[in-house]
C-alpha cells in the first residue's frame, strides 16, 4: 500500500481506492491490520510544533542593539555603583525581554488549537463490526462511517451518501453547504469542488455517508495549513523594524563619540581617570533608557483604546502596525458578510418583490419594488412560493448563546424560514395546518427536495417541491397568478430571470406544488409536468450593514481592500460590487480566480495581486503566497478571516485580524488582533487608534532624543573646551529616567489629531524621523547645549561652586523639556490650538516633574547623591527665561515649516 495523502483520491473511482488502500468496503480493516497500519503511519493527530526551547527564546530577547546600549547603560551605572539607576534601566529591559518572549509564543499556541480542533471520535467498521474509536487512531484504509451533526475526523474518499452535504466553510471559505457525491473528478480538480471527499475538521449539516481514510494527521488538508501556518514568518512590524535601525545606528554613534571623547581628552594630557568618567556620562546621556519603556507603554494604552472600541490586540505591536496598514487583505464569508444566507428578492411569475432586512433575523418584510409592503394572503403565488420554501424544510431557528438568531441545518433553507416570516407566516402554525406525511429528500443528482403535506383545513395533500430551476421547471405544467388562477409556463422567460438574478451573485431556488392523490410522495416520473410553479427565491449571504462604510472609510484613509475568498468569482464580484469595492463593470485584472494567479508567472505575479480587486476560489497556499507578494512591493499588509483557511496568511501578515464572534479558535491564535463584534467596520476605528498611537510614539520620539544628543554633546563641548563637567553621569540618568516617566509618557495619553483618517497611510519606505523633524532635534539639542553651558558658565563666573553650576544646567534641561513638550503635543500645529485640557495628564506629569526637581535641588539627602545645590531666585529666572526663548524659537520654526508646506501645496 502507497503512503497515503489526500491529494489524488478524488480522481479515481470508489473501488479503486478501496483496491489502493488494501480495505473491504463492507467489512473494513480488520483490528491487526489496523493497529500495524497505526505504527506505520501513526496516530491521526497534528504533530507537536517543533519550535525553540522556551529558555533559546527569552535568551534570543536580548538580541537587539538597543538591548546592548541598555545592557551596557547598566554595567556603567553599576560600574559606577549608582545600583537604583541600574536596577531601574535592568528592569525595563526585562520587561522587553518577557513581552517579546509571550510574542513568540503565540505560533505554538496556533498549531494547539489546530491540533485540539480535530481531536473526537469516529464510527468505524473493523472485521465486519461497527465501533467507536478516538479519531487519534484512525488510520489509512479505515472504512468509517458519518452522518448531520458529526465533525469529520479525518480526510475521507466517500464511497456511499445519502443526501450528504458538509459545511466547509471554515477550510475553503464557500459560504454554502457543499451536496456530496460519489463518482470520480478530474485530477485539477480544486479543493473547494472536490465534492467526492470530505476533509478533516469540516462539519456535516445533512445526510450521511460511508468514506474510507485516505489521509491522517499532517496528510490531511487541515495538516497542510498546520505545515503553512507553521513557516509562516512573524514579521518586524514597522516600528520595531525602524526602531532596530535606528538602534543600530545609535550604538555606532554613541560608541563613537565616547571613544572619541576618550581620546581627545588623552591628546590634550587629561587624567585618565577623569577621561574615563566624562566619556561613561557622554554615553549615558546619548542613551534614551526611557525608550523601550515608553514604547510598551505607549502600545498598551493604545490596547485599552482599542479594546473599549471592540478589537482587542494580542501582541502590542499589532497597535502601531494597524496605523501604518496600507492594503487590507478580507475574507468575505462572515468578515465582509454576515456568513447568513438572506433570500434578497421573491419573483412570482406575476411580479417581483424585494426583501428587507439581513441575516437570520427576522425583522423586515416583503415590499414591492417601491417599497410598499406586500400581505401575502393578497398574492396567491407569493403566499404558495412562501410556504413551500418554508415546509419544504428541515431546518430550524433558534438563539446562540449571545441571543443571535442561528440556523440548526441548511443556511438556505434557514434563509427560506427566514423571509416566510417576514411576509408574515407563522412556521410553528403552518407545521401544524400543513403536517407532514412524507418527503423526497434533496440530492446532488436530483437536485430538488418534495415533501407531501395534509391540508388539514381543506382536507386534502399537497406537494411541495423547491430546488433548482433547471430541475423544477421540466417537473410543472403551469404557472400559478397572484389570484390563484393557473397560466400557462413560459420557461424559456423563466430561465430568463433567473440568469439576471445568478449575474448579480444570488442564488436561485424555484418553488411550485400540486394536490396529489395521497400520503406518499410520488416517484419522479410521476411528477414531471404535474406541478405549478409558484415562484422564485434568490439569496445570498449579504454584505455586513457596516461594512459598506467601513470600506469607503478605508479607502478615503488611503488603504487599498481587497476581498480574498474561497468562493465563487461571481459571487464575490456581486458582494464586491455592493460593498463599493468595485464601482460598474469589473475592468480586466479586476477579479482573478486561484486558477488565474496558478497561471501568473512570477515576474508578474506581484503586479497582477496589486491591482486586483476580488480574488476568488483562492486556496490556504494561495493566501499566504499572496500576502507575501503583497509584502514583496512594501506594503503593510493586514489580513482579516474567520475560517481555519485564513490561519497561514493570517500569521504571515504584518496584522492578522480574527472574527471573535463568529472565527475559530485557529484563526484566534494566529491573529494578532481580535474584533469582539465580528464587523469590519471596527477595523476602521481600530486603524484610526493605530495612527494615533503612532502619532504620539513619533512625538515621544522627537521630544527625548534632543535631551539625550544635548546631554552628549554639552559633555563633548566641555572636553573640547578643556573645562568641567556641566552634568555629571548620575545627573543624567536623573533627566533621562524622571522626565521619561513623568513628561514623556504624558504623550501616550494624547488625543487624536483632526483628520488623522483623511491622510493616507504612512510610506513603510519613509525614515521613522522626516527631515525636518531631524532638522527640529538638531535645532533643540543646540539650544540645550547652548543653554545649559551659558547658565553653567554663568554660574561659575557668578563664584558659585560647580555643584550649583550643575544643578543650574540639570534644571536648565529639564525646564526646557518641559516647555518643549507642549510643543510637540502637535508636531506641525501651533502649541496653542492644542487645549491645555484636552490632556489633563500632562499637567499632572508636569506637577510631579517640579516637585520632583524641587527635591533634587533643595533636599540635602538629593543633594548629597546626585551631588546639587539649592538655588536663588535669580538663577530660576535665568533658566526660566532661557527655556520660554527655545520655547519660541521652536514654534516659529514650526510655523515657518507649516506655511512652506502650505504655499508648496497650494502651488
């Protein structure tokens, strides 16, 4: 016997596969053959993620330049036994270091529930018996039986069916239950059309059948998106990506400039010693320790944001990424729609009416096509279509957990029970008028169901049938008018209609009945030209009510949707078109199927997927290469799904976003972020906290780095002039760590800016600082160096000691920093269009830093650790006056900036 794998079985005939895989398709394996075969091939589990030991993990957290520059921050603040600034700078570290090690984790968590999701028990025939074994023990060859209700175990070559149909939603994305069969396919044949075969982990909503093992555990499909899941990369998001190349940058110039210090100060003929402090407090300085901190920080109130608008973030950097996002990558089924089957309109051979309302919720009504409602006791033809499609049914409605109208069987036919009661019927009455004696059950060959009913207040049986056109139509005589009275059949205008319904995406169900002789269903023969065509309903799972402004949102946001689905090109192009996606007639490269993107060769590939629209009938594999080729062009791509199909691309791409209503526990784990409502509308609002978040760690940034390029290089001017220290290394780990935490951080709690969702996503290309943000560092690191050695020098030739001095320059930075963060609570608008009390945090922040600097200034136990002095009115004054100029030479070199870019824009 060959090895067994799921890929080839559906091209050969039943007893084929029972000759390959050596079985009897009566009396199965027996119990010997079985258990070698669980040897040979092992049991039908997912295997175990093969990843990195958990203490390689947290080792590899430290494996980052700006870790390094913090490490080697430490080891001078250790070195220089100030233990609290060590153990401080040490502990955000590892902080970092346990974030990130939860980040890697979340892979593994993803194959769990893959491996969870197929864990059940199976019906089996071994040695002629049926029995129950764990699905773990399946194996090749195993003749197993199945029917509505059961979850499949593994992937199965079905051999009988009756009325078998399966709900494969979840792997392939078709949005309807797929009707089985027997007979062999062509070899190409997709997945999503491979109806001979039923797949691992997909349910069974109808029907049952008998199918024979032809693949376990990793063979199997569900095996396949395992194995893709599992080399799907997590990538850098944009931040952390600029942010390791700016550390990489940092460490080369802060080593740089200390080993620089160090030796100009031996050239000139300075103490070693002293040359060794002053190049320990030049690195010091030039290292923003408040950084990382600020950025977890930053990311996690962005969580809570978010969180109170219904997405809830799984891995922090997700936050930040979800603002930069430049092309939006959709699911349809249950993402872009309800993945509830609505019937859309009811056509009568008379007129046409439409149907409101959206799902299972039986809120709406039929109207006419001016939106008049419709009494269906005025209408006989819509009253008969109604309740066949209502009748003629094996389905029922009832409440989720979450009080949301659900379907228990076919969502067609929930459809069909659905929009009965909307037009007003009475399911639960009607069962009871119309009792039911007999059916004819829906098969792939037949293709129409018809059950027989007594009209108990007539006194009579009557037969209803509902299934597709092409199959009802050859079974009616007549057609039946809106005052009962039967016309003649006009099938050809019939089919007429229909093909206009099928061009718009929806799907099309003929109804018709007849009184009969008796109790028992007739045979088919005995059918044909017998019944009245009564009707037409059409259907389709709808667009989410949000969704349609959710997606023009998007798109004014700069963000390029795509839908990506596993069901039909016109069905997605008819949902497209209605979401706005797709504005007329679909030009050529608008819509590809996964046949199309099969045949694209690779140096056309990533041009084809950037222009397309709608890709449809799209496999795992063809997601995940998609996501990537995307990648491939610089793009920031977030992908949404529900199904255990959309996992691989999920974890691919730079934000996967899962459905938490309606998504599986598969696509939740390799999510980075969850909705909690399950509409896409919410990753409108979830884009928009992304670019705020974003916004405000660019602020931060741009607001610390002056202090740490000042403290550095008001320590190389001091060498280079020959003269003190202005600031001591200890002094400046008391700036870096008391202004990061009480003025920095204040950023985080920035409110959005006006038309933050009218600009277009940020370039992935561009630099993390702009050019004239760079040029305002440059410009405010001057200032401090320029400031603070004025007042330092001031002080001395005043005769004050150097400890005054350097408590003059310490408060000098600080009360620049201060007056420097109301500028950059807007980094191109004037400080005072930003209301002071739009962020009452900062004005909390900003009391703690005085106080905070009072204590260092005039505490004698501060003044003995960090080596200051208290200070007179007048030198306050000075520093006070120094930091409301820079204050001012800052905001007219913003408004000198603003005004260029708007004279440059307007030309």
């Amino acid at each position: 016997m060959t090895t067994a794998t799921s890929g080839t079985h559906h091209g050969m005939t039943a007893h084929e596969v029972v000759l390959l895989l050596e079985t009897d398709h009566h009396a199965g394996l027996t119990e010997q053959e079985a258990a070698a075969r669980l040897q040979r091939f092992g049991p039908n589990e997912l295997p175990a993620a093969t990843g990195s030991g958990a203490l390689l993990r947290l080792l590899r957290q430290f494996h980052h330049p700006l870790i390094y520059v913090l490490l080697a921050a430490a080891v001078v603040t250790l070195v220089l036994r100030e233990y609290v600034d060590a153990g401080v700078i040490l502990g955000v570290v590892v902080i970092n270091a346990v974030i990130g090690f939860i980040q890697e984790s979340r892979a593994e968590a993803s194959l769990d529930a893959l491996r969870s999701m197929v864990r059940t028990s199976a019906r089996v025939v071994r040695d002629g018996v049926q029995r129950a074994v764990d699905s773990a023990d399946l194996v090749p060859g195993d003749l197993v039986l199945v029917e509505a209700g059961d979850k499949v175990p593994a992937d199965l070559r079905l051999i009988e069916v009756t009325e078998l149909a399966a709900d494969e939603s979840a792997l392939t994305g078709e949005s309807v239950p797929v009707a089985k069969a027997v007979p062999p396919l062509p070899d190409g044949t997709p997945v999503a059309d491979r109806v001979n075969m039923l797949y691992s982990g997909t349910l069974l909503t109808s029907g049952s059948g008998t199918g024979v093992v032809v693949a376990t555990g990793a063979s199997t499909e569900l095996g396949q998106i395992h194995r893709l899941v599992g080399s799907a990369e997590s990538l850098a998001t944009p931040l952390t990506r600029q942010l390791g190349e700016f550390s990489k940058v940092l460490t080369v110039v802060i080593l740089g400039l200390a080993a620089g210090t160090f030796a100009l100060g031996l050239a000139q003929g300075r103490d070693v010693a002293d040359m060794f402090v002053a190049a320990v407090a030049l690195a010091v300085g030039a290292i923003p320790e408040g950084l990382p901190a600020a950025v977890t920080i930053t990311l996690a109130i962005g969580v809570s944001r978010m969180a109170r608008r219904r997405a809830v973030v799984r891995r922090l950097p997700a936050v930040e990424t979800l603002g930069s996002t430049t092309v939006i990558c959709s699911d349809k089924t249950g993402t872009l729609t309800e993945n509830q089957m609505t019937v859309r309109t009811v056509w009568t051979p008379d007129r046409r009416f439409a149907v409101t309302g959206s799902g299972y919720d039986p809120h709406g009504r039929v109207e006419t096509p001016d939106g008049e409602p419709v009494d269906h006791h005025a209408d006989q033809a819509l009253r008969w279509s109604l309740v066949a499609g209502a009748a003629c049914n094996d389905a029922r409605l009832s409440r989720g957990e979450d009080d949301r109208p659900t379907v228990i069987g076919d969502p067609t036919e929930g459809a069909l029970l659905t929009v009965a009661s909307k037009a007003g019927l009475n399911v639960d009455e009607l069962a009871e008028r119309l009792p039911r004696t007999s059916t004819t059950p829906f098969s792939s060959e037949r293709q129409y169901m018809v059950t027989v009913h007594r009209d108990v207040e007539h006194d009579r049986y009557v037969a209803l049938c509902k299934g597709a056109t092409e199959r009802v139509l050859p079974l009616c005589r007549a057609a039946l008018g809106a005052d009962g009275v039967e016309r003649p059949l006009d099938a050809e205008a019939v089919l007429g209609v229909v093909d206009e319904l099928a061009a718009d995406g929806l799907r099309v169900l003929a109804t018709a009945g007849a009184e009969v002789d008796g109790p028992e269903a007739p045979a088919e023969e005995e059918l044909a030209g017998r019944l009245v065509l009564t009707g037409l309903q059409a259907m389709l799972d709808p667009p989410r009510p949000a969704a349609v402004e959710a997606v023009r949102a998007c798109r004014t946001a700069g963000i390029d949707v795509k839908m990506v689905t596993g069901d039909h090109a016109a069905t997605a192009t008819a949902i497209a078109g209605q979401l706005g996606l797709l504005e007329g007639q679909p030009q050529p490269g608008d819509v590809l199927t996964g046949a199309d993107l099969e045949a694209l060769p690779d140096d056309e590939y990533a041009d084809a997927v950037d222009r397309a629209v709608v890709l449809a009938r799209v496999t795992p594999e063809q997601k995940l290469r998609l996501v990537r080729g995307l990648q491939a062009r610089r793009n920031v791509v977030a992908m949404t799904g529900d199904g255990v199909n959309d996992a691989p691309a999920l974890q691919q791409a730079d934000i996967g976003i899962a459905m938490g209503r309606g998504g599986t526990e598969v696509a939740k784990e390799a999510a980075d972020m969850v909705l909690t409502d399950d509409e896409f509308a919410t990753i409108e609002a979830a884009v928009e906290e992304g670019r705020g978040v974003f916004d405000n760690l660019t602020k931060f940034i741009v607001w610390t780095l002056p202090t740490n390029m000042g403290e550095g290089l008001v320590i190389l001017v001091a060498i280079v002039a020959g003269g003190l220290l202005p600031i001591l290394p200890t002094q400046i780990l008391w700036i870096n760590m008391t202004t990061a935490v009480a003025l920095g951080l204040m950023l985080a709690f920035e409110p959005k800016e006006p038309g933050i969702m009218t600009r277009p996503p940020r370039d992935p290309r561009r630099p993390l600082l702009t050019g004239d943000l760079v040029t305002r560092i440059l410009l405010v690191s001057a200032l401090l160096v320029a400031g603070s050695w004025w007042v330092f020098q001031w002080e001395l030739n005043a005769g004050a000691d150097p400890a005054t001095a350097r408590t003059a320059a310490v408060n000098l930075f600080v009360a620049v920093e201060t007056l420097y963060l109301f500028s950059c609570r807007s980094l191109t608008r004037p400080a005072h269009t930003v209301g002071l009390l739009s962020n009452r945090w900062l004005v909390v922040g900003v009391t703690v830093q005085v106080l905070l600097q009072a204590a260092l200034t005039y505490l004698p136990v501060m003044n003995r650790l960090f080596q200051t002095a208290p200070l007179d009115a007048g030198t306050w004054l000075r520093i006070a006056l120094v930091a409301v100029l820079a204050w001012v030479v800052v905001e007219i070199d913003k408004h000198r900036r603003a005004r260029g870019l708007a004279l440059t824009t307007r030309g």
